[in-house]
C-alpha cells in the first residue's frame, strides 16, 4: 500500500484540541497512558492464542520495552503484543469507539488533574502522547501477518494522518513521540523509571528499559545495550499485603479508577476453599457521576491466573455495589471465561458471594468503628451511596439483616445517622413497632400534621425522604422482630403507650361527633373512602391517610411521575374533632365549602397536589369575604 493521507475523526479532532491545550500540567500520563496499551495488547496476543498457539510466532516471551534517544528527542513505547493490520490501524487510531467525545467533553470539570483521569477513562489514551509530542509514529504488525504486511502511521496531531505499507519482521506495535520543544525531561532515564514506578508497577509484564552505568571518563552515565526490568512485573494484587504501602494500594485505586482521590477504605484478601482467588476492592470516597445508571458495567475487573480477561464483570458484584472498584483474580476460571459463562458458572456465585460479604464487612467495621473519624467516613458514605445501598434490600436476601444494619436515617430526634438499632434502643416502654413517614422531603415529613401525637407523647419517628424508599420498604418489613409501621396508614394504634382514658375520651368525641361525620361523609363521598375522628392529630383540623395494604400518597405520586398509573383508591379523611374549626362545621352556612377546605388542606399538608386548586382557591377567598 502507498502512503495514503486521512483525515480525523471530528471527535478525534476535539480529544485532539484539549489534550494540546488543556492538560498541560499533568503531562506525565502520557507514559501510563501508552504502556497500559501496551500491556493490553499483550493480553489480547495471550487470550487469542488460547486457540491459535501460532501467533505467538518465534517470540513466546510478552514484555513492554521503554526507550528514549537523546539526539533524534524520541521516546518509544514498543511491545510485542497483538499488533494492528493496516485496517485496524485506521479504525482504532482514527477513530474513536463508542465511548466517544460527547460524554467526554460532558464530563470535563476546568480541573486539570481530574480531567486528565478522564483520558483513560474514554478509550482516548493514545492521544495522550500528543500532551508532550508534536509528531506521533507509531509501526505495527499484527500478529500472524507477514513481515511485509507491516504499518506504519504518522500524524502531527492536527487534522490529518498518514498510513502506508512497511515490512516489520516482529509483530506487536512501537509508538514513537517526538517530543516538542521544552519536553527534554522525558529524555531522561531516571526520569522515566520514576513514572513507570508510579503508575505502572502493578502490571505482570517486565516493562525493560537500557541499563545505565558510570562512565568515570566522562563523569556521566551512559546508556548500555543490556535490557533490565523497570517495575516489579508481579500484580499488586498478587503480593503479599506485608510488601504493599497504602500508598501503592492507594494509588492502585487511582489508576483503576481514574479518581484522583484516594479510596474510602480497600481490602486485599487471599480465598481459598470451594474456589480460590484473590481480592482487592475499594470503595470510592465520593459518588462518580454515573452512580444511578443501573445498565452501568461493574467496576471490577476479572483476572483468571493474572491474565486479563475483562473489565466491568458485572456478574462478580451485585449491581446495588456498582460503585466498587477493584479486581478479583481467580485461580478456578478458564483463560476462555464469556459474559455468559460468568453468569452461569458456580465458582462466580461463589466469588460474588464472598466479595458481596467483604464489602459488607468493609462498610461495617467503618460503621461501628469506636474512632469518631471512622463513623464520620461513614457517614460521608452514606450521604452519597446510601440510597444505592438501599436497593440492596429488595435484591440480597441473603444479606438483608446486614444491610438494615447499615441504614442511616433522619428521625424526629436527628436530622441524619439513625441506624435502626439507635431506635430501637431508644424506644418507650411498651412501644412496640418502629414508626416512620415516608415524605418528598425533610420539610415536608418533619411538618406533618400525622406526627402530632407522637411529637407530643415523645415518640421516636424515621423520617424517610428517598425515593428509593418506598421499594425498600415493600421488602422490608421488619428489624430484628419489630415491624415497621407507617403513621399514615390505618387508624393510629399506640397500644399500651395510650392510657385508658385517652381511649375513654376519644370514643366519647367519635360517638357525639357521629352526626357531623355523616354529613361530612356525604359532602365528601366523591373525594373519601372515610370520615372518621381521631386521636393522631393535636393542632392540625384534619389529616388524610389511607388504610393498611393501600399505597401511600407518597409512592402514588412517585409512580406518576414515572409515568405509571397508580392504583385508583380514595383516602380517608380523619377529623380532629377538638379543633375550633372543625367545631366551626356545625350550623354553618358554607358546610361543603369548608369541608372540602380542610379535605385540600389535609392533602396539601401530606404533600399532595390539589386535582383543582382553583376550586381551592375559589372556596378559601369566598369565606374569607364572608
């Protein structure tokens, strides 16, 4: 093939733009960047040879080389991994994958270091080597060609790039930067060596670079022919914890994750029993971007004998834990694994379940740790995962005490951090179930009028304002054999913790307030099941509730604005039947206007919408003139 000229991708073109513009200050990561290409490409050499032994050709051996030439400005990444055909070459480095710009760009904060972590993230780190280098070439042959079907592409990094016919006796690609004027610090062995300690350490591959030695004539080291190894070419999670720093595991995270922040706790653990493997997971110190897309991959990568065979295996965590990051390296799994196998296979379930309890354990030694900055970091946690967290309920049996455990939530005595045992240690004597709200906001369940007897008696209420909620509470029903109650559904019910002559007087109200019920029944029939007075209520007029088994007002409106019909049901409107305005019914002239007055006020106090406010409005203006 002659040499032929291409033009870029229009995504490539922007990547382009900002990597030359942008994210200057973290030039570095260019050399991560490129040799965990290099690295991959040796991966997929190893896993397509699985079934083609040949490809591997006279060069059994996979390595990274790094090397620099001083007078030419270059720096070479080679490898003898998998290589690109010349289609390849045009599609993989012209192009951008799905992963694409758009979201790229979208994800751009104006913070240089964090943007630059973006660069791995999006499948765009060969352009990084565009940070230091004005020209690019990069040489490859893929493996299985012939020498004379080698590539060679060429590009300034501007619109344009060159592919043409080479011949390359070895397979695997060589990237070569020529670096821009100012870059010379690249060309400095030392230099080098300290980047690929930081970054790349952890690959199994040796990353060799030239020895240097001491020339005492000239006083200056000097470059030999003799390659050496450059990084501990073992995988850091295949050391023993004793040789690893926090700062390496830390580190570690950082590259896996491309979050500049350090993780929120990590643990590395060797199994062994039904199925043996290793593990080295983090849990983030803040929520990614992503964290509410469900269909978003893991973030756990699979290793099987510390070959790479993918990342995002989603089967190896339960998608409530999608936020942990880490890899898991299994001894059991064949090299050839699919998604589908990982699905089915038993030694997975095995891994899933282990690695589900050690995150668990991870969250729970931070929980009820007795350092305060230990349960600060929790609570951290919980403000950003815990509703994710919460999801959990409904999809881990297995593991549903241990969740509830780990809940946090707002109560009538604190704003935030009431574990459900806090409750239930604070719980009145003769109280027999754990009462909570459910509500579209704080505001909105601390001021509910359905809270007044509770608040008077001292009762401890959960106010609960996620919208994940309500479906966890459709699989949670109780903790540690106390049910949970909602103080919105059904008459209320304070058992021994109402005397007898609360009772006495509440049943005297109902029974002479019985004719002013009927006749507000009546006025109301189209809008409540029931009228009925009750005792719930101390400064508000009227409530609205609904009965046990029915939908709250709450999740009803949460499934409309999803788009779904709720079940059509009426509610029951109570009636406090010691309050001046509800004694203000009787003998009044505006009976149904006023009745149908306190019904919207009752449901625009549980939060709900009006279906006619102007009605409302019409009502309320028209006493007011009276």
């Amino acid at each position: 093939m002659s040499k032929q000229t291409h033009s870029f991708q229009a995504e490539v073109k922007q990547i382009l733009h900002l990597v030359t513009h942008s994210l200057y200050s973290n030039k570095e990561i260019f050399l991560r960047e490129l040799v965990s290409n290099a690295s991959d490409a040796c991966d997929k050499l190893r896993f397509e040879a699985l079934d083609k032994a040949e490809l591997f050709e006279d060069q059994p051996t996979l390595e990274v080389r790094v090397s620099f030439d001083a007078a030419a400005r270059t720096v070479t990444i080679s490898d003898n991994g998998i290589g690109m055909s010349a289609d390849e070459a045009v599609s993989h480095l012209g192009t951008i994958a799905k992963s694409g710009t758009r979201e790229f760009m979208a994800k751009l904060e104006g913070d240089q270091k964090k943007d630059a972590n973006l660069i791995g993230q999006f499948g765009v780190g060969f352009y990084s080597g565009f940070i230091v280098a004005d020209r690019i070439t990069v040489e490859t042959r893929r493996a299985g060609l012939t020498a004379e079907e080698g590539v060679r592409w060429t590009s300034e990094g501007t619109g344009d790039y060159e592919v043409e016919t080479i011949s390359k006796p070895g397979r695997g690609t060589d990237v070569i930067l020529h670096l821009r004027e100012g870059e010379d610090e690249f060309l400095k062995t030392w230099r080098l060596k300290s980047i690929i300690s930081k970054y790349s350490d952890h690959i199994s591959l040796p990353i060799l670079m030239r020895k240097e030695k001491w020339d005492p004539e000239r006083s200056e080291q000097e470059i030999t022919d003799e390659w050496e190894s450059v990084n501990k070419a073992s995988a850091l999670w295949s050391r023993s914890k004793s040789e690893v720093t926090q700062e390496q595991y830390e580190e570690f995270y950082k590259q896996i994750s491309y979050d500049s922040d350090a993780p929120l706790a990590y643990t590395h653990n060797r199994v062994e029993g039904r199925s043996e493997y290793t593990q080295l997971l983090y849990i983030p110190a803040k929520a990614p971007m992503d964290l509410w897309n469900r269909d978003k991959r893991g973030g756990v990568k699979l290793y099987v004998k510390r070959v790479f065979i993918m990342d995002d295996a989603e089967a190896l965590m339960p998608v409530y834990l999608r936020f942990v990051k880490g890899v898991i390296d299994s001894a059991d799994l064949p090299l050839n694994v699919s998604r589908e196998l990982l699905q089915e296979s038993r030694d997975v379930k095995a891994i899933r379940e282990g690695s589900t309890k050690r995150v668990l354990g991870m969250l729970e030694t931070l929980a009820d740790s007795e350092e305060q900055a230990d349960r600060d970091k929790y609570a951290a946690f919980w403000k950003d995962f815990g509703s994710v967290l919460k999801e959990g309920i409904g999809e881990d049996h297995q593991n549903q005490e241990r969740l509830a455990k780990l809940f946090r939530f707002a109560s009538t005595h604190a704003d935030a951090g009431v574990s459900f045992a806090d409750y239930v240690s604070r719980m009145k004597e003769g109280q027999e179930s754990i009462f909570y709200i459910t509500a579209d906001s704080l505001a909105a369940a601390k001021n509910s009028p359905q809270l007044e007897i509770f608040r008077k008696k001292g009762i401890e209420v959960l106010l609960l304002v996620d919208r994940v909620d309500e479906w966890m509470l459709s699989h949670l029903y109780e903790f540690e054999g106390k049910p949970l109650q909602s103080v919105a559904k059904g008459a209320v019910d304070l058992g021994k913790l109402q005397d007898e002559a609360e009772k006495a007087k509440a049943e005297e109200a109902a029974e002479a307030f019985k004719p002013m019920l009927d006749k507000l029944k009546e006025a109301l029939k189209d809008r409540a099941k029931d009228v009925r007075v009750t005792t719930r209520l101390v400064d508000s007029p009227a409530c609205i509730v609904v009965e046990e088994g029915e939908l709250s007002g709450h999740l009803a409106r949460l499934l409309k604005q999803a788009g779904q019909n709720a079940p059509a049901s009426l509610p029951t409107l109570e009636i406090n039947a010691e309050h001046a305005l509800v004694k203000k019914l009787e003998g009044s002239a505006h009976f149904d206007d006023l009745a149908n007055v306190l019904f919207d006020q009752a449901v625009l106090a549980e939060g709900g919408n009006l279906e006619d406010p102007a009605a409302y409005v019409k009502r309320v203006n028209a006493m007011l003139l009276a």
